[in-house]
C-alpha cells in the first residue's frame, strides 16, 4: 500500500517552518531596547542566544523541506 501525500502539504509545513524561524529569532532572538543595559543578566542573553539559534535553525529546515518538495536537491542514483 502506497500512501501519496501531496506536495502542498510539505510546502505549507516548510513555509510554517520559515515564518516561525524567522519570527522567532527576529522577536525572541533580539534585545529589547526598552530595557536599560544593567537589566541584562547573563541568564537572558543565553535565552536569546538559544530562540535565535533555534530560530535559525528552524527557518533552515524550513527551506530545506521547501527545496527538496520543489525538487532542487535531487539525489542522484
């Protein structure tokens, strides 16, 4: 038994990836400049550093999934 899934699906699921991603590190991954410096703990940086890391993370799967759908990284037999 063959299950067809239709490429829309994967589309739409990488293009939820990218936004996500890049929402993620471009919202959580950023300091907010309504805070003063001293307000900064190294416990917030870290937190930051890791939503925009998985932010990016994130929008690369996304991609990844939008061109292999798309046929742009055929593997070659």
């Amino acid at each position: 038994m063959n299950l067809v899934i239709p490429p829309l699906f994967f589309y739409l699921i990488g293009a939820a990836l990218t936004i996500g991603g890049a929402v993620r590190a471009a919202t959580l991954g950023r300091r907010d400049s309504s805070r003063e410096i001293n307000e900064d703990t190294p416990e917030r940086a870290k937190a930051r550093r890791r939503h925009r890391t998985f932010g990016l993370i994130w929008v690369a799967m996304g991609i990844f999934l939008i061109a292999s759908t798309a046929g742009v990284l055929r593997l070659r037999h």
